[in-house]
C-alpha cells in the first residue's frame, strides 16, 4: 500500500490548469477563419464584468488621478513654452 504526500494549499509550477489549452484551442481556431468570419465573430459585444462596489470606486480614482495628471503636464508644457 503506497502513500503519496497530500498537497496543502501549493500546486506544483509543472502543473498546467486545464484554461491555457482551451485558450490555445481558441487561438487556432482563430487563425483558421476567413478574414470575413474573423470580423464578424470580433464585432460582436462583449458583455461587461461584473464589478463591486469597491473596483468601481478604485476605478473611478484611477480616472481622476489620470485627468489630474494629464491636466499638470499640459500646464507644464504649456508653461514651458513661453
């Protein structure tokens, strides 16, 4: 009777979960479309993701920091100009 060791709460890095190869299958499924089926199936939506409350705030203050940056380079540059 053998024992093998039970695994706590590691997975091995040799170990491939099962996504990657159905993520491969789509990509050859891909790349064999004609150019005519290869847009029809990437204009299609994509519904969003669903996020809580907490993304959606991190998210928005991504945004503002972003336009708050942007508006001080702009101002930099501008005020270099002269």
């Amino acid at each position: 009777m053998s024992c093998a060791p039970a695994k706590v709460g590691r997975e091995d890095p040799g170990e491939r979960s099962p996504e990657p190869a159905a993520e491969l299958h789509d990509q050859e499924l891909i790349m064999h479309l004609e150019p005519d089926q290869l847009v029809a199936a990437t204009t299609e939506p994509v519904a969003p993701a669903p996020l809580g409350a907490r993304a959606k705030a991190l998210l928005w203050g991504l945004r503002i920091f972003v336009v708050l940056v942007s508006l001080m380079v702009i101002y930099t540059f501008v005020d270099r100009l002269h």
